[in-house]
C-alpha cells in the first residue's frame, strides 16, 4: 500500500492533482473537506458541530477529525493507498495518523506540498467560488482559512521533512506540468 500526504494552502490544487492521481495509481482519496460536507449535508450530529466550526473559519478539532479518518480508511482494506488531502493540520495529526498506520502495518511513503503563493490562491479559490457555490470558499472565510494554513498548518512540514518525507512541488502553472513533477515524487518512492 502507497500512502501519500498531499499538501497545500485552500486552492493549490490537491483535488485536482488528486483526481488524477487516483486515475493514474487507483488510490483512494480521502478529503477531510469532503468527509466534513457529507457530514454537514446529511446534517448528523458531528455535521453541525463541523459546520459551526468552519463557519466560523476554525479548524475542526484533532480528535473529531482523526475519528472520521479512521473510519474511511477501515472501509477500504483493500485499497492499494490513499491520497491523504487536508490532513494532517496539525502536528498531532501526523502523529496520530503515524501511530494508526503502524499498527496497520504501514506508513506515510511521501509527502507532497504543492507550493502556491498567497495572490494566486486567492484568484484561485474567487474562481471555484463563482464555479462550485462553496460556503468555505466566500471571501471573509478564504481570508481565515488560508490564515489558517500559514499560520498553522504549515507547521506539520518539518514533522515530514525531518522524516525524509517531503518534496516540495510548484503549484503553479500548467496542470498538467505540475502532474507530471507529483508522479516523479510517486514514482521514485513506488
């Protein structure tokens, strides 16, 4: 099994890349943005916490999301890896993450940051916003989730850099140019 960390600010193009991805090697994507609307559209009790939270431009607390995690991935046992998009966001996610692939028996083989600077997420995500409709993309939320990003989450990069884990992959220009670097990463570590 392959397990891969894709990294990014909101709007650097880990769905993208993701979905090409998953067409190239089969492997399972897992968004925790994804797992949180579901949540949230099927209004479950953890939806509306989550919802709440993300309103409010907050990042969804470890424990709820290393919990939702879990669960998708011991849905799919046979899965010949996964994509990990939107996490780990915290230092203690990758922690946890670490811990709970051992004991399956595996680990994280690479990790991805697609590096895009702050002007060109921002005409990104103004772009889907107009295309998809998405709540967390309006401006105001934008603002504090990519805050979010370089504030905070930017910080799990050491943890894998000092595991060896971590290629850092221009974010910006031709799809697929950028897809092509994200598979040479992959390769090399297959």
């Amino acid at each position: 099994m392959f397990n891969l960390v894709l990294f990014g600010p909101p709007g650097a193009g880990k769905g993208t890349q993701s979905e090409k991805l998953i067409n190239k090697y089969g492997f399972v994507h897992i968004s925790t943005g994804d797992l949180f609307r579901a949540h949230i559209n099927d209004e479950t009790t953890l939806g509306k916490r989550v919802k709440e939270l993300i309103s409010a431009g907050h990042l969804v607390p470890d424990e709820i999301t290393i919990a939702m995690l879990e669960g998708e991935i011991d849905k799919k046992p046979d899965a010949k890896g996964f994509i990990f998009d939107g996490f780990p966001r915290t230092v203690i996610q990758a922690e946890a993450l670490d811990i709970f692939l051992k004991n399956m028996g595996e680990n994280i083989n690479a990790v991805i940051a697609l590096d895009v600077d702050q002007d060109e997420l921002t005409r990104r995500i103004s772009e889907r916003q107009k295309i998809s409709g998405r709540a967390d993309d309006a401006a105001d939320k934008l603002i504090k989730r990519i805050d979010e990003y370089f504030t905070k989450t930017i910080h799990v990069l050491p943890y894998y850099a000092d595991q060896e884990k971590l290629t850092k992959v221009n974010g910006i220009g031709e799809i697929d140019h950028i897809f092509n670097e994200v598979c040479e990463v992959i390769d090399r570590k297959l």
